[in-house]
C-alpha cells in the first residue's frame, strides 16, 4: 500500500471498533492489530488516539464540502431552504454516494454515542452546527421577508435542528436489516412527507412550497452535486 491507502486502512479498520467498544474501550493495540500494523506504523500516521478519531469525526465536514458548497453561492430564500431541507434529508435516509462505508459507520458511532459516552455526537453536531445551522437562520428570515414563510414561535437556531433530529430518528428505525417500524408507503414517500412536515413546521405557505417543493427538480439538483 502506498501511504494514503495505508491511512484509509487505519481509519477503516478503526470505525467498527469505536463503533461497537467507545472511545474509551477501544485501544490504539486493537485498532493497529485490526489494520494489519504495528503500533509505531500506526503512529506514523496518527499522532495519537484523539487525532484518528478526529479524523473519522470529519464525515459532516466531507459531506458539506461535497453537497451543500454549492448552495452557499444561491441567494438566501424560501427557493434555497427548501433545497437545504430536502438535501439535508436525503443525506441522512438514503446511502450517500461514494461515501457508503463512512456513512455506515458514522450512523452506528453516533447512536451509540449518544446512550453512552456522548463525546462523538456532541462532536458532529458542533461540526454540523458551524457548517449548516447559520446558514439556514438566514434563509428562514429572507423567506419571512418576502411571505414565503409565516412566522412561528420556534426559536431560529431551532428550525434546522428539528428537521435533522427528526429525520435522524425515522432513519434509527431503517439501521438494522429489517425496519424496526413500518411506515406508511415506500422510504422515498416518506422521505418527500419528512420534506412537507419539516417546511410546513417552519411555517413556509402552501403557496411557497407549491412553487419550490417539486421533487424532480430537487433530485436533480442533487444528483448534479456528485
């Protein structure tokens, strides 16, 4: 293996092992014997513990670099929230392409994380909070300005929150081989309701998302991003 190839193996070999033991139940001996390296290789490639760790933490930062650069170039807008939402959305339900392996894993670390050390979640959101929570305050108040959005009583950091959690919940439920609850319609319906739910909850009109929530031009949208 060259080196970058020798680096991707430590970080693959890592995430199952965070994954299952934690943070803390998971040795720098085990990651090196997991990889096929010593513990000096391993070293020559991460300073410590902390810092392959970091590394894998990077997913939400790698996401945003490959999916939503783009929509910071659009004006602030009911058109370009709702392009954030449905974005938002699909990246958490459906397998993420060319990221398939780092979104598996990402998926069980934060869960486990969060009903035990909660270190790795708090990490991802602050990740998420810097790289999308500002940006969609701004939408949400040039949408209020223009009537596209009716104001509700939802503090603004709030409104990007719910829809992830909300999403992040429904996709807990799709994780094992067989979904542990049964929604109505396929995972692409509920994927569009999760859409309507979230605008509507933000307080976009019927008008609004008539005019910007239509299906075939967001997945195209998205499809042109990778």
């Amino acid at each position: 293996m060259n080196g970058v190839e020798r680096r991707q193996s430590i970080i693959s070999a890592a995430r199952p092992l965070f994954a299952k033991h934690g943070f803390r139940g998971t040795s720098v001996k085990a990651i090196a014997k997991a990889a096929g390296v010593s513990e000096g290789l391993l070293y020559k490639y991460f300073s410590s513990k902390d810092s392959l760790y970091t590394e894998i933490l990077g997913y939400a930062i790698d996401l945003y670099d490959t999916f939503f650069t783009e929509l910071e170039k659009l004006e602030a807008g009911a058109e370009t929230l709702v392009k954030y939402v449905h974005l938002s959305v699909r990246l958490i339900l459906f397998e993420v392409p060319g990221f398939k392996e780092a979104q598996h894993w990402h998926e069980r670390l934060m869960f486990r994380s969060l009903i035990g050390d909660i270190r790795y979640a708090k990490a991802h959101f602050k990740n998420v909070q810097e790289h999308l929570a500002v940006r969609i305050p701004e939408c949400v108040e040039a949408a209020v300005r223009a009537g596209n959005i009716v104001q509700v009583e939802i503090a603004p950091d709030n409104h990007y929150w719910f829809l992830h959690h909300l999403a992040m919940a429904l996709n807990l439920c799709f994780l094992s081989k067989e979904p542990a609850f049964i929604y109505g319609g396929s995972k692409e319906d509920l994927a569009r309701q999760v859409l309507l739910f979230s605008l509507r909850g933000i307080g976009m009109t019927p008008e609004a998302i008539d005019r910007f929530c239509r299906q075939e031009e967001l997945e195209a949208f998205f499809h042109r991003l990778h």
